[in-house]
C-alpha cells in the first residue's frame, strides 16, 4: 500500500463531456494488480471509485472496476488500509 504524502489531483471527462475532478485517496496492490481509489473533489470521500491501472503500450490506462467480485476484494484491502490509520 503506498502512503499519499500530497494530495495528488487527475481529471477525466464524463458522459457529458464536462471536466471531473478526483483526488487520489489510496493506491492498492490487490491480486497483483494496481489500483487507485479516486473521491471527487466536489464530494466526499465515500463517493469514492475504485479504478484498475492496467498498462497499454507503455503508458498507464485506468479501468473502471465493475466486476462485482474484484471490486469487493478491492473494497476489502481498501477497508483494511482505512483502519490502519
């Protein structure tokens, strides 16, 4: 699990087109695999999303997690890494 020193900002676009912003509230090695857990700034961090960074020709592509199971096990070790601190 990687300790977030600054809060560390990414934006993507939604349906709509419009600009969403969303802190980096946790980095997760799950089944290993990477994954991020990104709250919009506008938020709170229970709206929280769990993403899989998987890599396309070098470079770092975020996947929506929305397999039920995997997403549970990411919740898990998410879970355990809140109660940590």
């Amino acid at each position: 699990m990687l300790q977030l020193e600054e809060k560390e900002i990414m934006a993507f676009k939604d349906e709509s087109g419009e600009k969403v912003e969303f802190e980096i509230v946790a980095k997760l090695k799950v089944d290993n695999k990477d994954y991020m857990i990104l709250a919009p700034l506008d938020g709170n961090e229970e709206d929280a999303f769990a993403f899989r960074v998987d890599e396309e020709d070098g470079k770092p592509v975020y996947n929506f997690v929305e397999d039920e199971r995997e997403f549970e096990k990411v919740q898990k070790e998410y879970k355990a890494y809140t109660e940590k601190e």
